[in-house]
C-alpha cells in the first residue's frame, strides 16, 4: 500500500488502523461473550474469543516479519481467523445468544483492510 510522502511508515504494529481495529474487536467480543450461556464458556465462547485474539495477534507477529512472504504468511493466518470469527458471530446469532450485526460489520471492514493490505505486500513480491 503506497503511503503518502509526509506520513512515515509505522514503527510498530500499534500505529496500524488494522491492527487497532482488530484490537477494539477482541475487547467488543469478550464483552458480548460475556453474556453467552455458562454452559458455553469452554465451547463456542472460548472459541470465539481465541480466533478473535489470534486476528491481532498474527498481524502483530507477522508485522515484524523480515521476509515479505513471512508478513504474508501471519497476515493469511489472521485473515484465516477472521473467517472463523465469521461462523462464530453467525452461530451466534443463530442460536440467540447476541445480536451481532455490529460486530459483523466490523469483522468485514477488518477483512477488506487486512485483504488490501495482504495483497498490496503479496503484489510486491510477485512482480
């Protein structure tokens, strides 16, 4: 992704609107999974949770990354758990514990984001 020339690249995966936005998701998911049934705390809320948490956190790992593949790699993972937040957020709903529109629509501007960006890096190397 070209960037312009008086902002300078980010010096850490914290100043990424990705990275910040797939952050203030994890925080949106444990507080609506706070009110999923006890009987789900070691099942689908645990799951949502850790493919929530795995979004940034592979963004962060892969952020570091020296090689252009490896960045790749980790961003793939990510989006990889994105779409496992994705099933997650419909059952979900599905089974009436949340209403989880916002968080949807939230997973896909993080999607269209992480996807760009991906792609952008993916592009530099393949050409």
């Amino acid at each position: 992704m070209g960037r312009p020339a008086n902002l300078s690249a980010p010096k850490s995966f914290e100043d990424v609107d990705i990275w910040q936005k797939a952050h203030t998701f994890v925080l949106e998911v444990y507080k609506v999974t706070e009110g999923f049934p006890k009987h789900e705390l070691f099942c689908l809320t645990s799951q949502l949770r850790r493919a929530a948490i795995s979004i940034p956190a592979n963004f962060a790992e892969g952020f570091r990354k020296a090689s252009k593949r490896d960045k790749v790699r980790f961003y793939g993972i990510a989006l990889g758990s994105l779409e496992e937040c994705r099933y997650y957020l419909r059952l979900s709903k599905d089974l009436g514990y949340a209403d989880t529109a916002d968080l949807r629509n939230r997973l896909e501007e993080i999607s269209r984001m992480l996807t760009r960006y991906s792609s952008a890096i993916r592009a530099s190397f393949d050409s």
